[in-house]
C-alpha cells in the first residue's frame, strides 16, 4: 500500500529565513503525482506545489521549490523568505497514476510556525 | 467564481444518529471527493465522484455513504454515528479525474459527537 511520511511534526523558522520540510512515500508504481497542501489555521486548504514523478525538473512556484528524489521517494518543500502567512500545517500527498482518481493519500502534516 | 462551500460548518449530534452533510462544487466542476480529518488518524479519503458515479471508495464502513447530484453537488451520510466519527469532514472539487488535476477544498464541516 502506499504511504507517506512526514517526520517532522512541527518546524520553526524566523521571517526571511529558509525552511526546508520532509516527506517521503512508498510506492512501487513509476507514474504518479506529488502534492504539498497548505492547511492556515481555521482556513481552507490550498495547493502550494505539484509534481510529475516523470518530470525530473524540480517544480517551482515563486518562493516555494521542491527537491524530488524519485530513486530515494523523498519530496521536501523549500520556502524561502519566509513570511508570517506562511504559518500553517503543511501536507504532502501522493496520488496514484491512472486517469480516474483525484484520490490523495496525506501524510500526518507539518506545523510550521513563522517567528516574527 | 464562488469556491467550494460546504453545509453546515458545524454540527452536533448524538451517538447513534445520522448525519447528512453537504458539498457545493465549484461551477463547472464534476468531481467531488470527501475526506475525514481528525488529529488521531490525520487525513483520509471516504470517497470521490465523477458525473453523478462513485469512482473510489476508502477504507471505510459501510455507515458512510455518499451520493452526487446532477448538478454535481454531493452529499455525504453517516449512519449510527460513534464518538470516533468526531472530526472535520472536507470536500474538495475539480474539473478532472486523476492527473496533475487540481483539486479545490471547502472549509469543511466540524462534526462533533457527543
């Protein structure tokens, strides 16, 4: 079955400054999609990054970045120039290959605090 | 263009109850899928629909159903209600199945069992 782990259960990082958090995932498929989530507190879940496990090119999206290690099934997220809205749990998500399913699987979330 | 709402954001009920809950896509949307989220078991999928059809179901009982409409609004039943049905109970729609698809979340509906 497949699975992602998330390591770290809550992460500090001061404004400006850059943060990296974990996540791997066990699959034995070779096509699939990564996902990091933004969960603020009280609010609506957002779609930070995605990423194609075909794509070897680190997807980016302003101040968000990731490192995909396929061989190693490890998708950190890199913020950098930390601000406050960026407090919030972090997910990351794995979902299946196939054209049918918007299914994600989540792993147990990272709280990131962003000290002023 | 309005986002995902869900209906209501907070409820309380009585073990042994049913629940009915409700998910508006946005329009143009025809998938729909719902997942349950407590601090114990963090994230999980119930279900997803694509055009009125259950495409997935997660490992669940039986005590959760869930239905979509024409106009793709979905609802989502829980029969029997325990105390460990308490949790936040997210919608999310998408245009697609599957893919690089995006997927746009409501705020959820806080169900709590007493």
């Amino acid at each position: 079955a497949q699975t992602v782990t998330q390591s770290q259960p809550e992460m500090s990082v001061q404004e400006a400054e850059t943060v990296t958090l974990s996540c791997t995932y066990d699959t034995s498929e070779s096509d699939y999609y990564l996902f990091w989530y933004k969960q603020p507190p009280s609010r609506q879940m957002i779609l930070v990054i995605r990423q194609e496990a075909y794509k070897q090119q680190n997807a980016t999206e302003n101040r968000f970045s990731v490192n995909f290690q396929k061989a190693a099934k490890s998708f950190s997220l890199k913020i950098s120039d930390s601000q406050l809205g960026d407090a919030a749990m972090y997910f990351c998500a794995y979902r299946p290959p196939g054209g049918a399913t918007n299914k994600l699987i989540f792993g147990t979330g990272t709280l990131l605090a962003v000290q002023p | 263009k309005a986002g995902v709402t869900q209906t209501p954001r907070y409820l309380i009920k009585t073990r042994g109850q049913q629940v009915t809950l409700s998910c508006s896509p946005i329009s143009g949307h025809r998938s729909v899928s719902w997942y349950q989220q407590t601090p114990g078991q963090g994230l999980q999928f119930l279900f997803e629909y694509f055009s009125e059809t259950q495409r997935n179901k997660g490992n669940f009982p039986g005590r959760f159903s869930g239905r979509q409409f024409s106009n793709s609004r979905s609802e989502m039943n829980v029969s029997t209600l325990e105390l460990g049905d308490s949790a936040l109970y997210l919608c999310a729609s998408s245009t697609l199945a599957g893919g690089r698809n995006e997927q746009y979340f409501g705020p959820g509906t806080r169900l709590t069992v007493t």
